[in-house]
C-alpha cells in the first residue's frame, strides 16, 4: 500500500488509524518517521515519503516520533492473510527466530537460501531480516524501559542486544533519545504501564488492536474450551501458561475497550517478544476487521450479523502443536469431554509450574512427552486412539510441523494423509493453529445448522460453493455464523 502515495497522503491528513501498521510516513524536514493517526498536524505531502516497515524508516535515517510512537503499532495484517516467502518470514521475525538462529536458521527453516531471503524482504518491507530483527529489539528495550524498573544491562540482554554499547546506541539511533532519558520521560508522562519486576516479577503491558473488536467469542472461546491447569478464566481475564524458547511463562490478557491488557510473569526475559507475539497471534489483534467485516456485508445473509457485533476475530494459539493435539482429543466428543482428556494428559505428563496468582499448575505435554505415552491408557475409542498416536509420533519425530512458517496448503496435504484426519479436523487446525483467515469449516454441526436457520444451503458441498463469495475471510464467516448459537463460546464469561 505504501506505494500508493495518494492514498496515503489522504490516510495521513485524515489521521486515520485504520491504516496504522499498514505503512509509516517519514518526514523529510525533520527526520521523523510516524504512524498515520500521529496527532501532530499533518505536514505537506511533498515532505512526505511512505515505508513499508519501520525498519525501512531507520534503514533510511528516520528516527521514531516521540508523540506517536510508530513501534508501538498494530502489526500489518498482511503478515497474517499470506502463505508466501515473506509473509512467512515475517511471523518467523515476531517469534524470535533471527535473534535465536540468525538468517542462516531463518532460511533454513523456510527452505530457502540467506540470499533469497533478503532479496525478497527487501523488496517488499525496505529491509532485511537483521534490521526487522533490530528494529524489534529496539520496540523491546523501550517496552521494558518505560514499565520496568529493570538496570539497563539486563534489559540489554532480555532485549536480545549483543553488547550494552549496541544497546545503547540503537535506543538513541531510533529514538533520538538515552535509555535513561526515555525512562525518565515515561516517569513525567506517567505513561508507565507495570510494577517493577524487581519486586512483582509482573510485566503489565497494552496490546493495541485495529477497532473494532468484539471480544465475546474471541474469548468465550477460549475460555469455554480451557483446559484445567494450562487455561483459566479469573478476575475477568483470560490467563494461560506459556511454553517458550527460554523458558516458560504466564500471562493473563483482559479485553479493553481501546486495548487488550496483558500481564506477563517470565522466567526468562529474553522471551518476552515472542510471549506477546505469541499472544497477540492468539487473539488475532493485527486483523483488519474493516476489510474483512466489509467483504461480509457484501452477503445479505451475513450482513445483519456483521452489523449486530462487528469486529469479531478468529480465536488462535500459541502453540500449534498443542492446538492439533486438542483438536484430535475433540474429535466427535463435546467440549466438556475433550477438556477432561486434555486434563488428564496434562496432570499426567505436563511440567509442573508455579503460579503465585491463581490456579495455573502446569504447561500442557509436548509432543515428545506424549509420545512416551502407553496408548492403552488413552480412553478413547481405538480408531482415535491410533489418529492421536500418529499425530504425536509425526510431531515428535518432526516429520509434521506445525508452526508460524507452514506453509498451508503442504500441511493440509500432510494432516489429511494422516488415519482419522478428516475435512473437520484439518480445517479447524488451518484456522486456529496455522491462522488461515480463508479456512472454512462446512462439515461443522454448529456451521450447518446455523445456515439452516439462516436459509443458507446446510450440505458441506453446496455451503462451501455459497461461501465462495466470503472468501478470503471464511474463517471470519465461522465466527459469525457460530455466533447465532447459544453455546458458551460465543460469550464473554461473566
């Protein structure tokens, strides 16, 4: 979008925040790089240039509006709507993997060369994945600057930075202040948003979304499927463990009405990037509910259900692994009885953590703790028994993986050459786990008989041809059409 000057010179000069995340505009007679809403007047369009990337603003001497705050924006949702090269690498960058494996593991996992990786990040986002990697570090540090009371050196290393002098002069490169400058001006501006860790352990944070957002399934969801001692619905927030590359972790996320408030407790800091990475895929924040819930309305079906809660996004995960598991624990059980099966796992073969807030005890079993499982001691049928048994031995094995960087059409291939993987089971996996927005669950019970109800075609095939039109958002669909019924997932636990 950030080539189509016009219309991003009318989003700048409207302050309209739908576009923020979508591109940045730098300035050229101050050498200041802002989000479209920046609440400064708007300069003239001919000192205004467009960037894909925040990384492309600093790539190109721009350092971050102080008012604004750009790094602070929603993510494109073009990262989540594509299962290209560099939509991929993009989720890879939010997950850490740059700073853990550097771009020879980034290529590798995506199965390309470190030369065509940059090309094309270059191409489309004005940087490679070291300065998209940097720039992230450089919106870490500030994060744990301004709500933390952490030393500088060990917000340095939690950051990812290799040395405190880069740490140093990357903060001030990008945001033309000291660290202890910028947590001296968040002190002023009262703008800090958590309790000392030094005394708490606690990180309380703000996720920004695009509005709307209608939070009644997207959490209703969640909490009506959680399982006991990963998941909980407490004090009005969703709060789950957290299995990360460091450690481990618990995070407690509570819908806002401008933001989704996020408490994060770690064991190692160095993870807090891809937990809110993480939990911002889960609750699908860097969606663009005006595109999508516009392509519904189109629909005069759908169109009165758009208007009755507009916004509604697709409930995720944080770990695509657990999710497919889960998934085959509910398979044509209801969602009490797949629940009891995922607990029983996790009191048998999760790690045990602490939580000093509530009733969290464990993280759920990773495919290799599961694999080690007696199959025999799984009540359910033998048919299922063999699909989950298969599923974690291909996990276990990393013959299936099942990550940010899939590559969605390969893994539908693989799920359903697997025994007792059918249409359900693998599109529900494409729309929570690998975050297709394009999914589409036809063959659901709750989907066929909310058609029905609508005068919609209720057969899988003739539905399916019917929400041709929805596309590319018939995951977004789903939520609509579930939305009709009165199960516990479509509402926000009192």
């Amino acid at each position: 979008m950030y080539e189509d000057v016009e219309r991003c010179v009318r989003a700048v000069q409207s302050k309209d925040a739908r576009f923020d995340g979508w591109f940045f505009t730098a300035v050229l007679t101050t050498m200041i790089y802002c989000r479209p809403s920046c609440p400064v007047v708007p300069p003239k369009p001919e000192n205004m240039t467009f960037h894909p990337s925040a990384a492309a603003c600093q790539q190109a001497g721009f350092r971050a509006c102080k008012r604004c705050r750009p790094d602070t924006s929603p993510g494109s949702p073009e990262w989540d709507q594509r299962a290209d090269l560099v939509a991929r690498a993009m989720r890879l960058v939010g997950d850490g993997v740059v700073d853990r494996e550097g771009v020879p593991g980034l290529a590798r996992r995506l199965g390309y060369s470190t030369r065509q990786i940059e090309r094309q990040l270059l191409a489309e986002l004005g940087a490679g994945p070291l300065a998209l990697a940097r720039a992230q570090r450089a919106q870490t540090a500030r994060l744990l600057i301004e709500t933390t009371a952490l030393p500088m050196a060990q917000i340095a290393f939690a950051a990812g930075f290799a040395s405190i002098r880069t740490f140093n002069d990357t903060v001030r490169e990008v945001f033309a202040l000291s660290p202890s400058d910028l947590r001296e001006r968040a002190a002023r501006t009262r703008t800090r948003q958590a309790n000392s860790p030094g005394t708490s352990g606690v990180l309380s944070l703000r996720l920004p979304f695009r509005a709307p957002l209608n939070p009644d399934n997207l959490f209703g969801h969640l909490a009506a499927t959680a399982v006991p001692g990963v998941e909980e619905w407490r004090d009005g927030a969703y709060r789950r463990t957290l299995r990360l590359p460091y450690g481990h972790g618990i995070v407690g996320l509570t819908p806002e009405p401008d933001h989704i408030g996020c408490r994060l407790t770690l064991s190692d800091l160095r993870d807090l990037p891809v937990a809110i990475s993480r939990c911002r895929r889960m609750l699908d924040l860097d969606a663009d509910p005006v595109a999508v819930d516009e392509q519904l309305r189109t629909d005069p079906v759908l169109a009165p259900l758009v208007d009755k809660a507009p916004g509604r996004r697709v409930p995720r995960t944080v770990d695509e692994a657990e999710f497919a598991v889960r998934a085959v624990l509910g398979q044509q059980v209801s969602t009490a009885a797949a629940r009891t099966h995922a607990a029983r796992l996790v009191t048998a073969h999760g790690e045990p953590v602490h939580d000093p807030e509530g009733g969290l005890t464990h993280l759920f079993p990773s495919p290799e703790a599961l694999a080690a499982v007696d199959p025999e001691t799984l009540a359910m049928p033998r048919t299922r028994r063999t699909t989950f048994t298969t599923l974690i031995r291909q996990l276990a094995d990393g013959d299936l993986h099942l990550g940010v960087d899939s590559d969605w059409a390969e893994t539908r291939d693989q799920l359903l050459a697997l025994p007792g993987f059918g249409p359900w089971t693998v599109d529900v996996i494409a729309m929570r786990a690998l975050g297709d927005p394009d999914a589409f669950l036809a063959t659901d019970l709750g989907i066929r008989r909310a058609a029905q109800e609508l005068g919609l075609p209720s057969t899988p095939a003739a539905l399916t041809a019917r929400a041709a039109a929805w596309r590319p958002w018939r995951a977004y669909a789903v939520q609509y059409l579930w939305a009709t019924d009165s199960h516990p997932i479509n509402f926000l636990p009192l």
